[in-house]
C-alpha cells in the first residue's frame, strides 16, 4: 500500500492501462451473466428507449415541434437521442462507479491490488453501450437524411470528455458511499434531477429571455458535453472555438479529480475495517 500512495492516480491508471481494460471486458460480459440472452440485454434498452421516444415524440404529440421548435431546426427525435446518448452513459458509469469499492470489495482487501483502478474499470465498462448507442444514433442520423461531415470526429473528443468527468467524481463518490451508504440513493435521485437540469429533452434558446437561468444551467459541466455532442452531429463549429467553455470544462473537472484524489487518499486506509 505504501507504495501505492506514492503514485499519483493519473500514472497509476496509466501503468495499469491493459489490467483496466481487461477487468473491463470482464466486468461488462459478468454482469448479465445466468440470463438466457446474456449481454444481448445491455444493447435492448437504447434500442427500445430510442423506439419509445419516436413514438411518442414523432407519432403521438403533434404539438411537440411548438414545445421544443425554439432553437431546434432539425427532427426532435434526432435531437433528443443525440442527447441521450451521452447521458446515458454519464448516468450508467456514474451509478456503477459509485458502487465499485464495494462490489469489488474482496480486492479492496488485497494489500497487492492497486484499488484506484477499480473506478476506472467501471468507467471504461460502460463505454461498451455507449459505442453501440453510437451505432444507433448515427443509424437515426442517417435514416432523417443527414450526412456524414468532418465534424463528426468531435464525438471522439466529446465522449472522452465525458470519460473524464465521470472518473474525476466516481473518486469522491466511491470513497464517501462506503461509510455513508445513502449516498447511492441520493446519487440515483440526482440523476433524475439532473436529466431535467440539462437541455436534453430542451433546448436552452427557450431560456433566452431568462439569461440568468442560462447562465445557471451553462454552469453544469454536461451541458458542455451535450451541446458539444450536437455540434459534432448538426453544427459547423470546432471546440476550440468556443475556448472559454473548453477551459471552464476541463477546469471543472481537473477540480473536481484533484478533490476525488485527495478525499480517496485520506479515506483509503479505512476501506478494509469497513468492508
């Protein structure tokens, strides 16, 4: 353990690279285990959500295009699967992660096993629906008649992006929810807030006369994430060029991994009394 202490996160996960990706590809295939159509379920539910959400948003609300037309100029159903697809991922590696210490408590135990990984392992699980819910986005892209463009390749940044995110608050969450268990439920209550608190299912123009609230809701680092998702899909703009909200993203979460580290250093000692 001692001298896992004196390597920061960052080079421990990095060292650690093929053992996460491994443990990954397990963690994913073991999850549906014992079920008749074994990881066939973790690819139902984007298919079956995304099938929903065209029947009712395209075939049952005939007032939807008034509810959401400002600032939306293409299909609805594009436009909130294309948000979908990164909080789903956001929200199935959050809950997942948060609870990673303790479902891999025997390993929390080992003195050899480096337990910094494990959040990663999660992190890195999800990723495998993710890349299918993708393939189905672009599936609906395409079908609604939009083209590929160069632009497209931002998704490879923006879903690092979200990778990144989500590890930096998985440290802090997995730490603190083995003392205080509660925490998985209030995590799983903010969740549900926070998909209302993000423009996906709306479009922050309609905000325009409140800038204040835009402000507010700008602030929330998935909006970064999302918007930066449409862009790639529908837009004509590099992150780059919109610098100010790239540096306050990523300020917001190297700030957000450097208070994760500090709280998963200071509580680690005492994983191995509580588990």
């Amino acid at each position: 353990m001692e001298t896992e202490k004196k390597t920061a996160l960052l080079p421990q996960l990095w060292e650690n690279r093929r053992l996460i990706w491994k443990l990954a590809k397990n963690d994913f295939k073991t999850r549906y285990a014992g079920s008749y159509l074994g990881i066939i379920w973790a690819f139902v539910q984007p298919v079956i959500t995304v099938l929903v959400y065209w029947l009712v948003f395209e075939k049952g609300f005939s007032a939807k295009a008034e509810m959401f037309a400002s600032g939306v100029e293409v299909p609805f159903v594009v436009y909130l699967t294309s948000g979908l697809v990164p909080w789903f991922y956001f929200s199935e590696a959050v809950t997942h992660s948060t609870n990673a210490l303790i479902e891999y408590h025997y390993l929390v135990k080992k003195v050899v096993f480096k337990i910094s990984i494990l959040p990663a392992v999660k992190v890195v699980a999800a990723c495998f629906i993710h890349t299918f819910f993708i393939g189905v986005l672009y599936l609906i892209y395409i079908c609604y008649g939009f083209g590929i463009h160069l632009y497209n390749i931002q998704l490879f940044y923006y879903s690092f992006c979200m990778m990144a995110l989500v590890l930096a608050i998985s440290y802090t969450f997995c730490s603190v929810v083995i003392f205080f268990r509660d925490l998985a439920q209030i995590v799983a209550i903010a969740l549900q807030i926070g998909m209302w608190a993000t423009p996906i299912m709306w479009s922050i123009s309609n905000l325009e006369n409140h800038p204040l609230l835009q402000i507010l809701f700008k602030l929330n680092p998935l909006y970064y994430v999302v918007m930066g998702y449409r862009e790639a899909l529908f837009g004509g703009e590099w992150f780059f060029m919109n610098w100010k909200m790239t540096l306050y993203f990523w300020a917001v979460t190297a700030a957000l991994f450097a208070f994760g580290s500090w709280v998963f250093e200071r509580l680690r000692p005492h994983f191995s009394d509580v588990l």
